[in-house]
C-alpha cells in the first residue's frame, strides 16, 4: 500500500538530507474504482449536510458568542460588557470569524453562526474523508468504516451547527488532517510552513486543541527529519499567531486562558465523572459494539503500512502519519474524562472521536476488511432504525441535552435566530420587562434573582458606572436582550472576572459548580446600606455584604478587579502582562467572611499583595 507520504528526492526544507533514491509513480486506480472513490466522500458528505441542516440551531452557550461580536462592531473591544475586559469566548477564531461575517453581511449574527458553522462542519468532514481516501490510494479498493458513526451519531449533526466553535472545529481537524497526509519531502518550503501554520491554529479553536497541534506537528516533523534552522523556521510558522494572540489576551484580560476555562477549572480532575460521561455518549448511540471493530481495523491497517512499504524510512513516516489522529484523539479524550466531561450531552467528546475514526473513515478492501465494513454497514442501518431509544432524551444522569431542551423551550425545531430566543425564551418575560422599566428609571438599577428564581429591582450605588446591572442565569439569551451599555452580571462565572476566580463547588452540573451569590452581587452594586426588603428577598445580610464588600477591596481580588476595569495604558497593559500567571492562579474563597480573612488578614500581616507589587 503506497501512501502521500513517500519522500521524494529533493528536501523541503534548508538542510534536510534528500533520501537516496525516487520511488516510481503510484500508478492511479482505475475509472470505475475512481467513480466509487468520488462516491465514498461525496454521498456521506451530502447526507451529513442533510441531517445537519435539519437539526440547525443555535443553543444559548453559542449565544454567549454573539455580545462580544456586537461589541467589537460598536467600537467596545472584545469583552462581554463595555468598561470591563473579560474574554468569555473560548473558541477564539469563532468569534473573530463571527465578527468579520457580521461586519461584511450586516445580519443577524446568530443566524451566521448557525449557517456559517454547517458550511465549516460540511467542509471539515469532506476534507476528512479525501484526506483518509488519499491515506490509503495506492491499496485499490475502498470500503466504508468510520463514516458510518459520523452518519448514526446524532450529536455530530446537532453540533454541526449550534452556534458554538464545534463546526469550526471540524473544519480545522479535517484540514489539518488534509495537510498531513500530503506532507512528504520535496515539496515547496510554504507548504510545509503553511501546513505547520494551520497545525499551530488549534489552541485558538479551542484552547484544549493544542494536543492535536502537539501531535501534529510532531508527525510532520518526523516525516520532513528537518535540520535545526528547519524546525525553527516550521516552529516559529506554527507559534507566530497563538503567540502574539496569547501576549496580546495576557496584557488585555489579564489572565492566560479564556474566562471560561476558570470558571470550570479545565485543570481539575474528576476521572470517575469523566468516565460517566464518556458512557453516556458511547451507550445510547449503540457505540460499544463498534469500538473493537473500528481498533481492529486501526491496528490492521498499522501492520500492512509497515509491511508494503518497500523503503523502511517511507514506512515509518507513513506509520506515524497514521497514528498522529489517534494519539491526539486518545489524549484528547483523556482529557475530557479527567476534568469530568461537560454538561452538555457528548459535545466534548465529539472532537476526539472525530480523531480517532479520521485513519479508518475507509479502509482498503480486502476479505478482512469487507467483513468488518459489512458489519458497520448493518450497524449504521439498525443505529437509524426506530429499533433504537429516541435520538432527543431529554437529559442523562451526568449530562443534559441541550438542544432538546432548547427546542422544547423555544417552541421551535429550528431555533436560528437572536429574536427566536429573546421573544420565546419562557425565563425572559418577567426579566425584559423588569429591564425595559430599569432603563426608563432616572436612577441607576440592579435586577436581581431571589431564592425561588424570581427577578426583583433594588437601587445602585449612585457612582456605580453603568445604569442598568442585571444579574444572568442564562448568560447567553440575558446578553442578547441586555443593551450593550448595561452590565450583564454573570452567575456562572462566564464572563464575570470576580464569579470565575471563586473556590470550586461541586455540587451542580459539570462545569456550572461556581455560583456567584447575592450577597458578592449587592457588595458591587447595591446601595451602600440596602433596603432591607431586598435583603431579605436576597437572602443575604447586611453583615455578608459587608465582608464581601470589603473582600472586593482587599489583595489580589482588587488587583484583580483593577486590571480588568482600569483605563488600559501602557503600565496597566505591562501590570496584566507580568501578573497574568498569578492572576490565572488566584482563587477566592465563596463565603465572604472566609474571604475576608484570607484576603484583608493577609495584606494587613504581609502588605501589598504579590499582584500589586
């Protein structure tokens, strides 16, 4: 079996030893063979493009992307609220890409999401399956394999749209893939940069990406062998822009991850967590039963590689060329069973899976292989059948299904659309009227939530910065109906600074255990001494807003507030810069005397904090 992998007589890159001899032309299959190759990406790549147009959407954490976009056309920067500097959108080039889309079209940007993310998705998985076809041309015959879970999956059709970074994603893997597989010496030194270029955008997709760039890059550069001037030359290609970019969000945000990447503690472990949620994908679509089969023909296709090929070193390339998406599927998936899944039902494993199929989407043909394509062929039918549970429950025990939810609560299949959700939403009534009433006040205004979810108004502080603070449960839908001069306040830590940086809880659904209380939301805002109705509705006391307002103005948790709302000067920018390790570090603690102690204790025994100095 010949792959694109052979290297060629002349090195690609300065001072890279040319290997010793040509290999002959791989001659091209026959035209029947060709039609049925034309066949295997482009049926399966209109049948995905199908079910995801059916299953479009936009989901409320893809709304989370869209205030930002607003407010980097209304001249207010990346940031979720103007006046602070807090980077709540984790896929990075989505929401740049979001922007530009808006700024050139003028529409709605969640239906750009949406229509945007199903092109992306298309795009990626066909890039896929050329990419795997081009892997194995040189074997004859191709047969169907992985495909077939991209085709029974229903959670990569949803994901295919859903305003979310997911169809980007994709699109990325499978180029990146794409690029891989036509990696050889003898090519032009800009393709070899332009490929370590877009290997090296991963971590701007999604910050937990960088495995694939990791692995990425490693396998083109053990297939090129450059010399040390190369690697540098491929390295600095890779790194330039998630460098500049990461300089640039240090000195703006003043922290090193995304917000939400703090909010859920992306560092913590919950491996048994993890482990459920992994199950609560691979069960209900029936998948267990096509894991062995799909490593099988991994491991088949491993040996054969090794053994056709007739030059040792072309074999080994081709070899780690193959096992490059599997070993950054098999991390990346470590990775989500570690921090304990998400809430969402099977979104953060989809990108691993998606890996792990990427080398045995097909598979040459052989009576070996037939068999197993047969199977998963059978599999595929009996997968889409009325045979199996309902594709939309509502929720699992360790996960809940977003899009069913949505879809019930907007009453609308197809949700694609910012006023679908601000008219339909049924949290938002009560909450755009209590909003429309708080910006006609003539005095600034703090909506806020009660023990049983109700919303209720309170004066402000009369120097407070903005007019109108409302406080967000959904943060998403809550920023979309919100003028972009009001303060959304976060509950979930989001885009909240102060809500992101709390202790971790775990007593909610996966990454939503941090819950910023009333009694740190009247410490910011609320009069100095509130009504005493409002306290009570609040369920804090005049004592805990207190210690919390007091906590807000102690060590690091007033460093930390100072260097997203300060004036960005050049000083500031450099304070963001040098603190942004220990400001990504700090922690606080959840109850306000705790923190009160910890924090106005320590700075009066020790002095300034090591934030401030």
């Amino acid at each position: 079996m010949t792959t694109p992998t052979t290297p060629e007589a002349l090195p690609s890159l300065p001072g890279q030893r040319a290997p010793s001899a040509r290999p002959a032309p791989v001659p091209g299959p026959p035209g029947p063979v060709r039609w049925w190759h034309a066949a295997l990406v482009a049926v399966p790549t209109a049948a995905l493009f199908v079910l995801g147009y059916r299953r479009r959407w936009i989901c409320d954490d893809g709304l989370i992307y869209l205030r930002p976009v607003r407010q980097i056309l209304a001249g207010n920067g990346p940031v979720f609220n103007v006046g602070e500097r807090a980077e709540s959108s984790t896929g990075t080039l989505w929401q740049w890409l979001l922007a530009l889309a808006t700024w050139v079209t003028g529409a709605d940007p969640a239906f750009l999401a949406v229509g945007t993310g199903l092109l992306l998705s298309t795009a990626g998985f066909a890039l896929a399956l050329l990419a795997t076809c081009r892997l194995h041309r040189g074997a004859g015959l191709l047969l169907p394999a992985g495909v077939c879970v991209l085709l029974a999956v229903p959670p990569f059709w949803s994901y295919m749209t859903s305003g979310l970074e997911s169809g980007l994603g994709a699109f990325w893997t499978g180029l990146a893939w794409w690029l891989l597989t036509r990696t050889r010496r003898g090519r032009e030194p800009r393709e070899t940069y332009a490929a370590a270029f877009v290997f090296g955008l991963g971590p701007l997709v999604r910050p937990d990406l960088a495995v694939v760039t990791v692995c990425f890059l490693a396998a083109q550069w053990w297939v090129l062998r450059p010399s040390r001037r190369g690697t540098a030359a491929v390295l600095a290609s890779a790194k330039a822009l998630p460098l500049a970019y990461e300089v640039f969000r240090a000195g703006y945000y003043g922290i090193l991850v995304p917000l939400p990447a703090i909010a859920k503690e992306a560092s913590a472990s919950d491996w048994s967590r993890g482990a459920g949620y992994v199950q609560e994908t691979l069960g209900p679509y029936w998948l267990w039963p096509v894991v062995p089969v799909l490593g099988a023909l991994a491991v088949l296709l491993a040996r054969r590689t090794r053994r056709l090929r007739r030059d040792r070193v072309a074999g080994r390339s081709s070899l780690v060329v193959l096992l490059a998406p599997l070993a950054a599927g098999a991390l990346l998936a470590g990775y989500v069973v570690r921090v304990g899944g998400d809430y969402m039902h099977a979104r953060m494993i989809l990108p691993a899976l998606l890996l792990l199929l990427l080398p045995v989407l097909v598979v040459p043909a052989n009576r070996v292989t037939g068999a197993a394509s047969a199977l998963l062929v059978v599999w595929l039918c009996a997968a889409v059948s009325p045979l199996r549970a309902p594709f939309d429950v509502r929720s699992t025990p360790g996960s809940f299904n977003v899009r069913s939810s949505d879809v019930e609560g907007l009453g609308d299949h197809n949700p694609v659309r910012t006023d679908t959700w601000v008219r339909n939403w049924p949290a938002l009534p009560e909450g755009r009227r209590m909003l429309a009433e708080a910006v006609r006040s003539p005095r600034p205004t703090l909506l806020y939530f009660d023990a049983g979810r109700r919303l209720h108004a309170t004066p402000m502080r009369p120097d407070a910065p903005y007019h109108v603070v409302m406080v967000g449960r959904h943060l998403g839908v809550t920023g979309a109906a919100a003028p972009l001069d009001a303060y959304v306040n976060d509950a979930w830590g989001l885009a909240s600074p102060v809500g992101a940086h709390l202790a971790l809880e775990r007593w909610s659904w996966p990454g939503h255990e941090k819950f910023l209380r009333n009694h740190w939301v009247f410490a910011e805002w609320a009069l100095a001494d509130p009504p005493r109705r409002d306290l009570l509705r609040a369920g804090v006391s005049r004592e805990t807003v207190g210690a919390a307002r007091a906590a807000l103005g102690c060590g690091e948790l007033a460093e930390l507030r100072e260097s997203v709302r300060a004036p960005l000067t050049a000083q500031r920018f450099w304070d963001n810069l040098t603190g942004a390790f220990e400001r990504t570090r700090f922690r606080f603690a959840r109850w306000p005397a705790a923190a009160e102690r910890a924090l106005c204790d320590g700075q009066r025994a020790g002095g300034p904090s090591r934030l401030t100095r």
